[in-house]
C-alpha cells in the first residue's frame, strides 16, 4: 500500500503546482528533466500497476465488478507484492463467488500486511463457515494481537469474543475463559468504547450481559459452581431481563450438583418465557423421569404447547412424546399439520415412526406419500420422458421435492423403514400397479445402502415374472442391486435371459451390463466382445456412450493405445461441447490409468477452458496434480472449489436425490489426499474418514487405500491393516475396479507391515 500512496501522493504534488506553472513569465521552455538512470523493468511495472489499480477503483464504483476484478488482476501481475491489490480483490472475489480466490487474496493481504486485522478478521470468519476451526482460530490469534487494535475496540472485542467460541469449540476452555476476559475488559467499561463510536449504551451493557453469561457457562463445563454463579449474577445485573434464561443455567448447575428438583424448579421458571429452543423443555422431560414424575410429562407439554401454538419445534416435541405414550391418534394430526407450513426431515421422522408401528398398512401409506412426491416433483413422466411444465406447475414441483427430499433422506439414516417399504413395493409391482420410475430407482439405491440386496433382489425379480409394462424399469433396478452386491455371475445370467425374453427393453442395457460383468471376472475377450455387440446394436443417440464404454474397458484391460485411439477418433466425430467434455473426461482417465500425466492434464485444462466451473475437471486435475505430488496448493484450492460447485448443484431446488445434502465421495477424498501430500496428517485422517463413510466412497478400493496410508503415517497400525484388507476385499469382490498395480501395492504395504 505505501508504494501506491507514494505514487498518488506524487501526482496529487504535480497537479497543485500547476497553477504556479502557469503564471511563469520566462519565454524560454523548461529544460526537460533527463533521468540519472532509465526506469527498472519493476519501477515501470510498478507504475503501469497504480495506473491499472485506479481504474479498477473507478470501474468498481460503477459496479463494474467482472471488468474491476480483471484490471486488478491485471495490477497483481505486475506487482505481486502490492496488498492493496491484494486487498481490492477480496472483497470482488467474494461477492463473484470465487471463494478459493478469495481466501487465497486474503492470505497473501497478512503476509504482506500483517496488521491488516479487518482483512484478516474477514479471512478467519469465512475460515469457520467452511468448518476449518483450527485454521479460523490460528488467524484471529495472529490478528488479536496487532497494535493497530487498540485503536478499534468493538473490533477487538469481537474478535476475541469468536475466539472464545472456537477455543471452547476445541475444548481449549482456559484459552477461552482469557479470549472471554478480553472482551468484558472493553464492554464493561463502555465509555471508552462509546468515545470511538456512536454506539449505544444500551447495547453495549447487554452484549457485555450476554458475555458473562457465556463465561458462566464455560465455569460450567470445568465444573467450577461459584464461578459460574459469580458470572450469571454480574450479567442479571447489567441486564435484569435476562433473569428466565439465567434460571436455564442455573437448572444446569443443579443438575450437576445432583440436586434435581432445584433444577426442576429453575427449568419451570424458565419456561415461563415461552423459548423457542427445546433444551428447557428436554431437561425438564429428563428431570420429569428421574424424579419418579414420568406421568406429568404429555400433560405439562400440552399445556406448554396450548400457550405458545406457533412454536413448531415445541409442536413436534409434543407428538413425539403422544407417540412414546401411545396416544397414536393425537399424534398423527400434529405431524400432517406441521408438515403443511414446513416439511422438514424432523418431522417425516416423527410421522414415520408412526408408520413403522403400523407395519405392513404404514409401509404402504409411506410408499405412496414418497411416490406421489417424487411424481410431483419430477420433470419426468413415470416412464424417464421429459414433461413440460408451467409456471404453476413448476412451484408444485418444487414444493413437492422438498418433501421428497425430507422424506428420502429419513429413509437412507433407517434401515428398518426399508425393510418396511420394501415388501409394499413388491406387492405394488407384482399387482401390475405402477411406481414412478425414480421411487424404484431409490428404493433399490436404499436397500444396497441398507445392505438389503436379497430383499431389493426379491423385489425386481417377482415383478419380472409378472410382466407388465415397467420392464426395463425392473431390469434396471435388478441389475443395479445385483452391481451393488458385486453379484457378477447373476448379473450375467440376467442380462442373458433379458437378451431372449425381454419385449420392451433396449438390448444396448443389456451388452453394457455383461461387459461390465465379465470385465470384473477379468474375462477380457468376453468383456471386449459384449460391449463391440452394444457398439452394433445402439442407436445413433446411444452410439457415444457405448464406444466410450469400450474405450474404458480397454484402458481396464490394459490396451491403453487402443483405448487412446478410440477416444481420440471421437474427437473427430463429435463436436458438441457436452460430448466433446465427455470424451475429455474419458481420455484423460485412460492417460492417466497409462501414466501418461501430462497428456491426462491437457485433457482437463481443455475441459476447464471451455467451462471453468467444471467441477469434475477441477476435482480431477486437483487430484492428478496431488497424486504426483506437484502444484500441492494449486490442486487444494482446485478441489475446494470442486466441492463448492457440487454443493450449489445438489441444492438444486428441483433436484430429488438420496446425497443431496452430502458431498462427494471422491471429492472429499481428493481433498484428503492432497491434505496428506502436504503432510497435514490430521486433516487427511478427517477428510478420508468421511469419505470411506459416504456412498461410493466405502465400496472404493483407492479411498480404503489413502486412508491406511494416513494411519501408517499416525503410527496406526492396525487401523492401517484394516484399511489395507478392506481395500484388497474390494478389488477381489469383482467390483468396479479390477485388481491393477495399486493392488499388488497394497498387498506389498501388507506384507512388510506384518
């Protein structure tokens, strides 16, 4: 920034001396000033940077925001080392939603500017919305102690006060009682803080109220009473209309006192104020029970719930308690009438759970709200064709895949209500009734998650003795379930008895599903000689994804110049941008299953080139980039960013899935990977656990093997082992990855291990 002050300042000096300039009364020209040396490369890169950063400053203020954001991108090329470039883009990047830049500026702002705590103070607090605590407090430490803050102190004392969360987060509680001290050093003397700002008393003696309320609850959780009775007494003091929350605490202390009907005396005074949140009532339920009380519970919630009716959580709370009572017939009602204003997953878990102890009569009410659901929801008829939709239409569909989305989601954390849900479609099925295409769909995906294959199995193949006019929904829904169980000699069998009796169902599904079958019973020839059939029988529309199969399969076979050679002559044939990314993604897998990394990247760039918001091409250049351990930030911050545009793509509002609120499995483990390249043992460890705990995630061989090598590392060893076997499991269970060189490697990580 001094650089760029010098400069302005310079020109701001010549134009107030313009005037002086003009009133000269000598006839001869000024002599022109003639440099001692010529201007540096950087003095003259430096200059063009002022220039291009008042632009951006002018162009910025015209909301101009992608042209601003080049101009100073423009600046930063020629000068690296200039934080107020640095600065100007933060803020741009964060409102073009280009986070990983953003973070990335923000960085670079403290190192060249160590005391710029309001950058740094935005840096941390995105840190922590991202769920990277550790590097969030790691900041605000940095920050907390510029000099510059004693000059500011509502900024000082709300960075200390989020400190304090995420030191008592990380269970760091002495470092947030001091973070907390901090801030009541600046609150409870107010006129300093008023001397510096308009601030409102008022506001400023009930935030210091609120502070010492949350420092009496850390003296809670060190069990130190008197200081936690000392904390709440000095925030009832500076703000008496705290006194009903105040009890809550209170109740708490009683209860680790073991004194319960104190505490139940507090709870009751404090739910007096009607709250919203549930804790209160909880613990007065808890205290209900260990008093000997248990029957005063469903009347003291009925008229809690009589006296605040619009509190919904209080509503659901009450139907839970009806049901654990087995007052069914009040409960029911609550649970439809909730879900009319607002079809959370908290309330399909209640109303379910109603279902369940109907059993064979709640399975089926509960397949038809999901298929009538996800039939309204579906910008497809029952059969996979697209339907139009208008405006209005389009607003039911939405509203209707909220509650699918509630509703799936219940059922994938429930296995029981599968199982539940599972026999209600047979008879559905085996009845010539008809299920929206999507419902079999996500029941077969729940039963291979619940790890029911022979129920789901069961399933497909009594409606496939049936008939019917869903043929090829149930083929697909079998062979999808027999894929999930790794059954490839039943998939085999199936593909060839639907090869001779199927009547409405594309023989391209069949040759596809027997060539991925033989594949994973490494019989190659075989494998290579279904998926040629599928390449003969496909239709012109079905033509690129059947010879980009064959591509794959070769590549898996180990003929990469074969499958190199496929994918390169498609890239001739097609030119649509979809298809020609689709073939890119392809050929860059096979360069890389070729090692030939390079080329692989070049597929990616290219992809990225044409759409930079690829998150695929991200994840996957990010991950070719860690696995040969080069470019480590660059390929971070390119999977950070692969799973930020998954995420906003699974929000969709339309969008009905099993994983809309779960990130990718491969993803997730990228992330992990490039984490452990960069040693950051811990966080690979948290990242690479999530993955193998996420779909896809746990059936992948590669993943099981990063994770042994992160316990390796953390000295684990028998936790590596186990990773190890379970990798080497998959590879042999005849899944989607054939055993390859990382498998012999594995089994050699094994032996020396033992």
């Amino acid at each position: 920034m001094s650089r760029l002050v010098a400069w302005f300042g310079g020109g701001l000096f010549l134009v107030a001396l313009a005037p002086l300039a003009a009133q000269t009364t000598d006839a001869d020209p000024p002599t022109r000033h003639a440099p001692v040396k010529p201007a540096t490369r950087r003095e003259l890169d430096h200059l063009e940077a002022v220039k291009l950063y008042g632009r951006g400053v002018a162009l910025e203020h015209q909301n101009r925001l992608i042209e601003a954001t080049r101009t100073f991108e423009e600046a930063r090329r020629l000068d690296p080392d200039s934080a107020a470039v640095h600065r100007a883009l933060v803020p741009l990047y964060f409102a073009l939603d280009r986070l990983d830049d953003a973070l990335a500026s923000c960085q670079r702002v403290l190192e060249l500017d160590p005391d710029d705590f309001e950058t740094g103070y935005r840096y941390a607090r995105h840190l922590r919305m991202l769920g990277r605590r550790k590097q969030a407090a790691a900041v605000l430490t940095r920050i907390a102690a510029c000099p510059r803050l004693k000059e500011r102190l509502e900024v000082r004392a709300q960075i200390f006060y989020d400190l304090g969360q995420l030191q008592e987060e990380a269970g760091e509680l002495d470092k947030a009682e001091k973070s907390l001290r901090e801030v009541l050093a600046i609150l409870d003397h107010p006129a300093a803080l008023m001397e510096q700002g308009p601030y409102n008393r008022d506001e400023i003696v009930a935030q210091a109220a609120e502070t010492h309320e949350r420092l009496g609850k850390l003296y809670l959780k060190s069990q130190k009473s008197a200081e936690a009775i000392a904390e709440f007494q000095a925030a009832l003091k500076k703000d008496p209309l705290r006194s009903a929350r105040l009890a809550l605490n209170l109740a708490e202390m009683y209860v680790a006192q073991g004194d319960p009907q104190k505490a139940l005396e507090q709870v009751e005074q404090y739910l007096r104020s009607q709250p919203q949140g549930m804790e209160g009532y909880e613990l007065r339920i808890q205290l209900q029970k260990r008093l000997g009380r248990a029957e005063e519970i469903v009347p003291s919630l009925e008229r809690s719930a009589a006296a605040d009716r619009n509190n919904q959580a209080l509503q659901l709370l009450l139907a839970r308690e009806y049901r654990k009572a087995g007052q069914i017939y009040q409960a029911e009602p609550i649970y439809h009438k909730l879900l009319e204003q607002s079809p959370t997953v908290e309330v399909y878990r209640g109303l379910f759970q109603l279902y369940k102890d109907e059993k064979e009569r709640g399975g089926e009410r509960l397949l038809t709200e999901l298929d009538q659901a996800i039939g309204k929801a579906s910008s497809e008829d029952g059969q996979g064709k697209k339907r139009e939709l208008n405006e209005q239409q389009r607003e039911e569909a939405q509203r209707a895949a909220v509650h699918a989305k509630a509703m799936l989601l219940v059922l994938r954390e429930d296995a029981e209500l599968v199982k539940l849900v599972l026999p209600a479609a047979i008879r559905r099925l085996s009845t010539g009734a008809r299920l929206h295409f999507t419902t079999s769909s996500m029941l077969a995906e729940l039963a291979g998650r619940a790890r029911l294959y022979e129920e789901a199995e069961k399933l497909y193949r009594h409606c496939l003795q049936r008939g019917g006019r869903n043929e090829a929904q149930l083929y697909t829904g079998l062979l999808r379930v027999l894929s999930l169980a790794h059954k490839n000699r039943e998939i085999i069998a199936v593909c060839q008895q639907g090869l001779k009796n199927a009547r409405s169902t594309n023989r391209v599904l069949f040759h596809l599903e027997l060539a991925s079958a033989y594949m994973g019973l490494n019989q190659v020839r075989e494998s290579l000689a279904a998926v040629e059939e599928a390449v003969q029988t496909a239709e012109p529309e079905l033509q690129l994804t059947c010879r980009l199969e064959r591509a794959q399969l070769l590549s898996q076979a180990e003929r990469h110049p074969q499958a190199i050679a496929e994918c390169q002559a498609l890239l001739k044939e097609y030119n649509q941008e979809g298809e020609v990314h689709k073939i890119r993604y392809v050929l860059s897998a096979i360069y890389s299953a070729a090692q030939q990394y390079d080329k692989a990247e070049e597929q990616l760039l290219l992809i990225l080139k044409d759409d930079p918001d690829d998150a695929t091409a991200n994840n996957d250049l990010g991950y070719l980039w860690a696995d040969q351990n080069k470019k480590l930030d660059e390929a971070e911050k390119r999977i950070r960013r692969a799973l930020e545009l998954d995420k906003r793509q699974r929000n969709s509002l339309m969008r009905v899935g099993l994983d809309s609120d779960r990130d990718n499995a491969a993803f997730v483990d990228s992330l992990g990977w490039v984490l452990f390249r960069k040693g950051d043992w811990q966080g690979a460890r948290r990242e690479l656990e999530k993955a193998v705990s996420l779909p896809v995630g746990d059936d992948d061989p590669v993943v099981w093997d990063h994770l042994g090598d992160v316990y390796f590392r953390l000295q684990e060893m028998d936790k590596a082992g186990q990773a190890w076997r379970k990798a080497i499991a998959l590879y042999e269970s005849g899944g989607r990855r054939r055993p390859d060189e990382r498998y012999r490697e594995i089994k050699e990580k094994l032996k020396h291990l033992n």
